[in-house]
C-alpha cells in the first residue's frame, strides 16, 4: 500500500508544474510544523526532532531556489522569513515549546495563501490573454 502512495506522490510531482511544486511544499512544512506542534503536546521527542527536520528541509530547499538576480528585494525578504523560520523552529527543537512554532505556522501559513492567490490570479490573466 505504501508503495502505490509513494508512487502516486512521485508521479505527481513529476507532473506538477512549478507553481504547484511550490504550493505542496509549503503544504508539506505547514503540514509537519503542526506535526510537530502536536508532538510536543505528546511529549513525543522523536517524533518532534523528526518533524522539524523534515520542516526544516523544506525551508532550506525554498531558500535555496530563490532566484536573488531575478527576485530583487523580494527574494531578500523570502530569504529572511526563511532564516526566521530556521531559527524559530531550532529554538523550538532545543528548548521544546510550542511557541516558536506558532510563529513559523503563521508565517508559512501566510506565505502559502499569498502564492496560492497569486498563482490563481496569474492563471486567470493567462486565461484572458488567450481567449
């Protein structure tokens, strides 16, 4: 069953374009900051170190595919939320607080919405463009 899962997870992201690889990776943070938001309400350790550096990973791999030369002042400000990020969930790993978690699930959060209406907006404008 998990490799019919991992299959399907596969394909689609081969299949997706770049937008929607942006999208499911800020749902796939979100998706473990809460994770490991919960974890630390279990008191589950393992659990919470394994959330955060998957939610970490991610992070990483958004700061690392901004285009600066592109991006201008925009990738700077993306950079620096991202750092926030970083930081925010490795204090919230050493000192086990939900708190800095809170702070980063909002702003992936915010994040997340703001390129999903952009996404949609860019979309119907092409839509317009080719009628």
């Amino acid at each position: 069953m998990s490799y019919g899962l991992g299959a399907y997870k596969k394909t689609s992201v081969h299949t997706s374009s770049k937008e929607q690889i942006l999208l499911m990776l800020y749902q796939a943070a979100i998706k473990h900051c809460k994770l490991a938001m919960q974890a630390i309400d279990e008191k589950n350790l393992a659990q919470k170190g394994e959330a955060i550096g998957k939610l970490q990973d991610i992070v990483i791999e958004l700061n690392n595919s901004l285009d600066h030369e592109v991006g201008g002042k925009i990738a700077e400000e993306l950079s620096a939320l991202y750092d926030y990020v970083l930081h925010a969930s490795t204090q919230a790993n050493i000192d086990i607080e939900k708190a800095p978690l809170e702070g980063c699930l909002s702003v992936l959060t915010t994040l997340y919405d703001g390129w999903k209406d952009a996404i949609k907006a860019l979309r119907k404008q092409e839509a317009e463009q080719n009628k």
